[in-house]
RNA sequence: GGGCAGUUAGCUCAGCUGGAAGAGCAUUUCCCUUACAAGGAAGAGGUCGCAGGUUCAAGUCCUGCACUGCCCACCA
C-alpha cells in the first residue's frame, strides 16, 4: 500500500479485520504444550448497542489477550451476549405499545416468538461492532446465556440446587416492581433521594384518653399496621410497652412494642409497623410474632383494607388517608423530609416492598467458599481494594430470589402434578430437565410447568462453565483445559450483581474459583464527571471516534487513561493526541521505509557502533521490562503511556534525528548498520504497542516484512532483539541489556551529549547564527563542565550537530 | 450511619515500595530543516486540598479536618 504522509485507518482496519476473522488467529483449542490463558467475555445485552462503556471493557480485554498471546500463552477470549431478562422484554414490550397492543394481546407464546425474532434480528449487532474494535474473540465459540447448551447448563445447576435442598419456595417479603410486574432481588433494586414528607399521626390508647405519635413516611401503609414500635430504653415510652391501641381509620386494636432497632431520636420514637410493606417492620414483625396483614397487591393496588380504600392505587390511597386523618383529628403535623425511595433498576419505577410467593437460593455456604476463596488468593482483585466491599456483601448477603413474574427467560424447571381438572395435587413438585414421566408421589402423569422464569444473572453466573459446555459433559476436556479463566475484567458496578455470583457458581459446580483474578476497571464519564448514559444523553459514540479517527486511536485514549479501578473523563483533546500519536508512528515508520529503499534484505543481527546506538537499545531494554509489567499487571494505561514516552521523546527525536546525519555521511555498509538498529526497534517498539493499536501496527509490520513470508502478522511471539525481554519466561529488566551495555554510565554520557547539543542549539537560536557555524564558534560560551564533555567527544558531537 | 476512592500546571490526568515536581491539550517565541506543521527547537506556568506529626529528607508514610464522587445500610 502507497504510504501517505497520513496515515489512512479505514482501509487498513477493514483489511486487518478480515484477515484476523478469516484465518482464525484468534480460534484456540487444546494445546498441552501450551499454558492457557483464558478470558470470557462479560455477556453485553442483545439489546446492546456499542457505547464507550463496551469499548472500554472489550479494548482492556483484547489489549490482555494479544499480550498475553505474544508472550507465548494458548490465549482464548470467548465472546457471547446475554438475553437480559427484564431489560429485554421490555424493550420488545415497548414496541408492541407502538403497535398498540400488549404481551397479553398476544399470549405467552406468541409473545416469545416475538421475543426471538426480535433477538435474532438485532441480537448481534454488539457483537458485529465487537469485530470492528479489532477484539481478537474466538469466533468459533460464541455463545447465548438462553441458547440451547446454555440452557442445558441453567436447567443442570437449577435441578442439581433443588435436589439438594438449597432452592425452596417461600412466600416473603420481596421487592416488586408493579410496572415491570415481576420481584427482584435485593441487588437490582437502586435507591435515591426524593422529597416527600414525613406525616405524624395520633394513635390513640385504647383504655384512656392517651395516644402515641407516630411519624411515617408511608401514611398509606397504616392500613397493615400491626403493632407499633418503641425502643426499650426510651424513658418516654417504657410504661406504655404492652399497651393497646386503636388503629385510626381502622379500628383494629394493636399493641405497644418494643424493639432495639427503634431509634430514639428519629421523628417521635415511635414507629408504626407494617410488616407486609417494609423490610425492617417485617424484621422487627418475626421477633415480636406479629401479625402480617397484607393491603397492597401485585398490581398496587388495596387490599384488606375499609371497603373505601379497596381498590386504590397507593398514591390515590394516600391522599385519602391523609385526608381522612386530618378530618378526625389524628394528623398532627406534615413535615418536609427527603429520604431514600427504592426504583426498579430497569424501568425506574418505585419498588413496592410486598409478601409475594417466589423461589429462593439458600446461598449461605457458596457465599462462605466465596469468601474463602477471596481471603486465600484463589482470586486475587486489582485493584485490591475492592476486595473488601467484595467480601462484605458475600458476608451479609439474604437468601436470593431467583424467579421472575415476566416471560422472557430460562422457564423455571420446576413441575407441579396436576389432576384429571388441571388442579395442583398436594403432590412435592419435581425438579427436572423435561416434563416428568410420572409423579414419585401419586404416580399421576400429568403435570404443568412453573409459570415464572429465573432471574438473568442466575444464567450470568454460570457463564465462565456454560460457555465451556458444563450442562452437557461437566467432564469435557475444554472445561478442564481452560477453567478457571484467568481474569475477568467488568467495570465495578457489577461486581455483586455478577461477579460474586460467578464464583458462588464456579465453587458450587466445578469445586473452583471461575477466575483467577478480577480486575475493574473504571467507569467512562463525560466532561461534568457524570456516567455517560443514553438517558441522559450525554454519550459519546465510540463509532463516531472509530470513524473521525480511526479504531486504534479510540483504543490508545481508552486505554492510556485506564487506571485500575479509576473512573475516567474521555475529552475530544484525548482523541487528539491519540490521533497525533498514530501519526507520529506512520511517519516514523514512513522515515524507516524510506531509507531502506535499495539497500536489500537486512539479516536479523544488530550492529550497535556509537553510544546513540548503546543508548536506544538500552533505553528500549528498560521500556519493554516496564511495559511488560505494566500489562501483566493490568497497569494498561502505563505501559500506553512508557511505549509512547519511548517512541516518540527518545526513538523520534533522538535516535532517528541522531541517525539521519549520520546516515547522510555513511557508505552502504555503515548505512545498513544503522538501519539495522532503526529498524529492529521500530519493529520492536511496534511489537510492544501492537496490543493497545493492532491495526496500524499490523499493517506497518507487514509493510516492513513484504519480502518475509514467514512475518506475516504481528505475531505469535516476541522479537528477538533482545532476548527474553518480554517473554513468558523472562528474567528480570537486569540482564535482558547485553552486559557490555551497562546502562548507568550509557545513560550518564548520552544525558551530557544531549545537554551540550541542546545548549548549543539555544545558542544559536538566541544569536541567530545559521546551523553552518561549527563548535568552535560557541565552544568559548559553554561552561566548563560542557567545555569538557565536547572536548572528550569532539567528534561525536561535531557530527551530530 | 458505615465503607471506598479522589483533591498535583488554565483543562484532563501520571507520579509504585519517601531523596532536587511530570505528560497531553491550551499558551509564548522561533522554524514549512526532504518521516511527520496532526511536526520540530526553546520557554513560561505548581507553597502537590487544609492542619499537625514521623524523618536528615514527604504529593509520596501517620493522624485529624474540609470538599467531591461512588458503594453499602433495617434514614420509620
């Protein structure tokens, strides 16, 4: 290809694209010989589309992956997406509403067609758009948390739960999302601030004209009111404990109680309970032996209540009571207050906390081995300071509820025996991957499937077993090659929903951790330091920058400014200096090509003749040693920012602009020397860099070696120039620079030579003398201590100058 | 209420186990020198959030405080 004097990223990355895809570099199977070294892929949603956040994640990903691979490892980066689960319905459930209608209209399985075309049809855009970062996924494995061998791994983990006890159904206290129609679990529910008030009412005693006060943020919920709350040391209080009260509104008689949760200072010091609408009342209800009285439903709407109330949305009911209250006299006051208000992680909606049948994952002794496994290193975090919030979810973390009330998911495996009219029989239900042949109770054959579906990140959690075929032969080969994965890298906000979860699973089912390391990255913000998010319209579209710049300058930004754990701002200037980057290496490469225009194939050897030459090779020892920790230790943006400090402040504009003189000056022969080393470290440099910007590095790599059939891509392994420097197996940045190249005392001379030469350039600058005028001219000016570095390489220096 | 990060040049950020303040962008001056003006050379710009402490020596370690952000919590 023609080199421009800019360098053209269209072409080249649609070129590299393809060749990647269709020779398979990136395909991995089982090699002995080889140590593996595997990733899966975080599962992006089918409803996905790219955003920073995914480049982000995928280019941190590949960068490990292609180092890893140059290093010599069996790398595997196994691609796949997920089926979302709520997120995804009600994105499908959202274009019905366009067309008028609801799941409802169509049914349950006319709904899930709709479901699946949907997915087939834009399911894998995410993934397409994966192909043109340049990931390097082995293609040949992708996988779907609902497809069938994922299924097959989901049903497996479920039944083999069941059997052991550890799945039960219970009726409890759940988080509802009344819009989404389904319970979450605790984890998806996200609280914020909101202003409302706080309502203080008179609940009058029963046997005299006395009454306590309560204050409530949920005026509403006194129709479940089935005690009322103070705390045991609370003076004020202490007498009335075992009194009774008449329910305003109501009139149901409930007692005084006391409780160590009650906070004495808060509002009144007494609280009303409702241990049918709130977590702590539900709490403080299994301590005292409450009555639990349920008065909202699934739909939101009253229940239990005064025929008035019956049928009220909350908020309608609210406004009631409150109405109702304040005309008998029970309403002492409203105050302005601001507390925190659950919303459904997906729709936003306000979670109503209510009792709701559903099925449970004991999760008591996975989260232990969890924490075991995060103690004793098994997994390791980077940054490590997430470990401990880690560890302290697993620690206090409730029962899990798995099943969802919505219809796009795994179909809960569970079958109920049925009679003759289709009723449920007292008959246990049975767990299984089909229909059961019979009932191990009754023997009856008849039986109809669990209506709800498990929640998405109960498939998410097996994914680094699913994605090896576990639900089919828990004893695979590939399964016992490449599990457990290396590293998993997420951005930390789904650490508790996902990654503690994986190794729940991983140490339930394989007896082992699912990966060995963690490692988080930050969060891409925008220039106000808020999540770039489509709500909020502030996102940067990473195919924008792949198309104004080109792929590998978004990969360089993204990763020079992936500090472990950090979030990050990505501004338009970051983009900038990426792109002057990519350019400054085109041209640099453009310089090398040029030069070696006719002067045949050069051996592999290097021929270092002048302290210059010392100097780069020593310089790039000392870059490659720090990059090559920099990268093993997920250091991404440092080793970006030492490979572009060496290539551009020393190979740039020291060596090469030391080398053009010299080059002007030399035969063939010294001329071929020189190059020698120009080109190693440029290939070398290029090696070093080629997993942060694949594409331009491939394709000027392939330039260089036209001729070579044998160094057709970036490749399989490191240089050679200096051995050992960045392999697998290398010794430390010591003895990788050959030992007459003794770094302190090549660093000592360069460093004078450079402070002379720029001295004397100063000088004339600021005397205006023209670049003709010899040392001899400015040597009087110079002080002593430079007078005598020129005098010790007066020849040197007269020729670089 | 608890936990975790951050606070370094006008802006975005590096500065790991303590030893003479760094990069990119922006800015000033000069240079279209045949790799690159998306460039080169030289320069200006910082009491490293505040207050103490440890040390011969502290952005770098310790304590307290302030502000910002995030996460967790049974904030009725």
């Amino acid at each position: 290809m023609e080199m421009g004097k800019v360098y053209n990223s269209k072409v080249v990355e649609e070129k590299w694209c393809k060749y990647w895809i269709e020779n398979k570099t990136f395909s991995a199977r089982i090699d002995k010989n080889k140590k593996p070294f595997t990733i899966v892929i975080p599962p992006a949603n089918v409803t996905g589309s790219l955003h920073m956040g995914h480049a982000l994640n995928a280019t941190l990903q590949d960068i490990i992956i292609r180092f890893k691979k140059l290093q010599g490892y069996n790398t595997l980066w196994v691609p796949g997406t997920d089926h979302g689960g709520i997120a995804t319905q009600n994105v499908v459930e959202k274009l019905l509403k366009k067309e008028g209608k609801t799941k409802y209209d169509l049914g349950r399985e006319k709904f899930l067609e709709k479901m699946w075309q949907w997915r087939s049809e834009t399911g894998d855009t995410i993934l397409d758009q994966l192909k043109t970062i340049g990931c390097g996924l082995d293609w040949d494995r992708v996988a779907f948390t609902m497809d069938e061998k994922r299924s097959k791994a989901v049903k497996k983990a479920f039944v083999q739960m069941f059997d052991n006890g550890l799945i039960y159904r219970g009726k409890r206290l759940v988080n509802w999302c009344s819009r989404c129609g389904t319970a979450l679990s605790d984890i998806e529910v996200e609280y914020a601030d909101e202003k409302s008030n706080l309502w203080h009412i008179k609940y009058p005693l029963k046997d005299s004209d006395g009454y306590v006060v309560v204050a409530t943020t949920r005026p509403e919920t006194m129709l479940g009111d089935t005690a009322v709350a103070v705390n045991q040391d609370d003076d004020r209080y202490t007498r009335l404990v075992g009194k009774t009260l008449t329910l305003p509104l109501v009139n149901r008689e409930i007692k005084i109680i006391s409780d160590y949760v009650v906070d004495k200072s808060f509002g009144t010091g007494v609280v009303k309970v409702t241990p049918a609408h709130d977590a702590t009342d539900n709490e403080i209800a299994k301590r005292s032996n409450l009555e639990t009285i349920e008065i909202i439903d699934v739909n939101g709407e009253i229940i239990n209540a005064p025929e008035k109330y019956l049928g009220l949305s909350v908020e309608e009911a609210r406004k009631e009571i409150v109405k109702d209250l304040e005309e008998a006299g029970f309403l002492v006051k409203i105050e302005d207050y601001t507390h925190s208000v659950g919303k459904c992680y997906r729709c936003l909606a306000k979670i109503e906390p209510l009792m709701s049948e559903q099925w449970f994952l004991n999760v008591g002794e996975m989260s232990k081995k969890a924490v075991d496994a995060a103690n004793d290193g098994r997994t390791v975090f980077c940054p490590q300071s997430w470990k401990k919030p880690y560890v302290l979810w697993l620690e206090n973390l409730r029962d899990w509820c798995i099943s969802r009330q919505i219809w796009w998911g795994h179909r809960i495996p569970v079958y109920y025996c049925v009679n003759e009219q289709g009723n449920k029989t007292n008959c246990k239900p049975v767990a299984s991957f089909e229909k059961p042949e019979k009932c191990p109770c009754c023997k009856g054959k008849n039986f109809v499937q669990d209506e709800d579906v498990l929640d998405t990140w109960f498939s998410s959690a097996l994914w680094p077993i699913s994605v090896f075929n576990w639900g089919e032969d828990e004893n695979n080969e590939d399964l016992k090659y490449f599990y457990p994965t290396s590293v998993l890298a997420t951005g930390h906000e789904i650490i508790y929903l996902w990654v503690a979860r994986m190794a729940q699973f991983g140490l339930e089912f394989m007896k082992d951790v699912p990966y060995n390391g963690v490692f988080i990255h930050g969060i891409v913000r925008d220039k106000h330091g808020k999540k770039m998010s489509k709500s909020l319209g502030n996102v940067v579209d990473p195919r924008e920058i792949m198309e104004k710049y080109g792929t590998d300058v978004l990969r360089f930004a993204l990763a020079q400014a992936a500090a472990p754990g950090r979030d990050m701002q990505i501004l338009e200037e970051s983009f900038l200096a990426a792109r002057n980057f990519a350019n400054k290496i085109w041209n640099a490469s453009r310089f090398v090509i040029m030069n070696l225009e006719g002067m045949g194939k050069l051996d592999d050897n290097i021929y270092p003749s002048e302290l210059a030459d010392e100097w780069i090779i020593s310089e790039f020892a000392n870059t490659a040693s720090k990059v090559k920790t920099a990268y093993e230790s997920y250091n991404i943006d440092t080793a970006s920012r030492e490979i572009y400090d060496f290539f551009w402040t020393k190979y740039c504009d020291w060596y090469i602009e030391l080398s053009k003189i010299r080059i002007m000056s030399a035969d063939r022969n010294v001329k071929r020397q020189i190059l020698s080393i120009l080109v190693h470290m440029l290939k070398s440099t290029l090696q070093l860099l080629s997993p942060v910007m694949p594409f331009i590095t491939s394709e000027i790599w392939d330039i260089l070696n036209k001729d070579d059939e044998n160094a057709k891509i970036i490749a399989e392994s490191f240089l050679a120039v200096i051995p050992g420097c960045i392999n697998q197996e290398s010794a430390a940045s010591q003895s990788v620079i050959p030992e007459r190249l003794n770094r302190e005392s090549i660093l000592e001379k360069m460093k004078n030579i450079q402070d002379v030469i720029v001295k004397i350039r100063t000088l004339r600058s600021e005397m205006n003398i023209s670049p003709a005028v010899q040392i001899k001219a400015l040597f009087n000016i110079l002080d002593n201590n430079k007078k005598q570095i020129v005098k010790e390489n007066e020849n040197y220096i007269k020729q670089l100058l």
